[in-house]
C-alpha cells in the first residue's frame, strides 16, 4: 500500500521509497522519511497528504505519496 491509501491516524512503518531520482531520496532522508521510519497521515487533502514523520509534519503531494510504500506497524 502506499501513503494515498493510508488512513488517517494510524501509524505506519515506510517499507520502501519506490523513485529513482537521488534528489527526491536525499530529500525525503532529511525529513526522516526512509525505510523502518514510522509515519502517521494527519489528513488527506486534495493534492496529497499532512503527514507526521518524527515530530514534524509535512505535506506531501499525491505523486510522491504514491512511491511511499508502507506495511502496517504490526507486519
């Protein structure tokens, strides 16, 4: 599943990021947004997400929410 269809308020643990722009990879690191990292969808708005990863929140367009992958915190 990626973080399109995540719901709101529960936590995720990212699995993988799927882009290969090195870009994009550097700059979701810095957020904290890489493999084994938990994130949590605050909302769900038109064109993308707020999503809470560490103690920051931030808000990710649809596209690139589409190569987050994730598993359920449990799995």
């Amino acid at each position: 599943m990626n973080l399109n269809m995540a719901q709101e308020g529960i936590e995720y643990i990212i699995k993988q990021v799927e882009t290969e722009d090195e870009e994009l990879n550097s700059f979701l690191f810095s957020l904290g947004c890489y493999s084994g990292e938990p994130i949590t969808v605050i909302s769900h708005l038109k064109g993308g997400c707020v999503v809470s990863i560490k103690d920051g929140r931030y808000n990710i367009d649809s596209q690139l929410a589409a190569a987050i992958i994730l598993c359920k915190e449990n799995t």
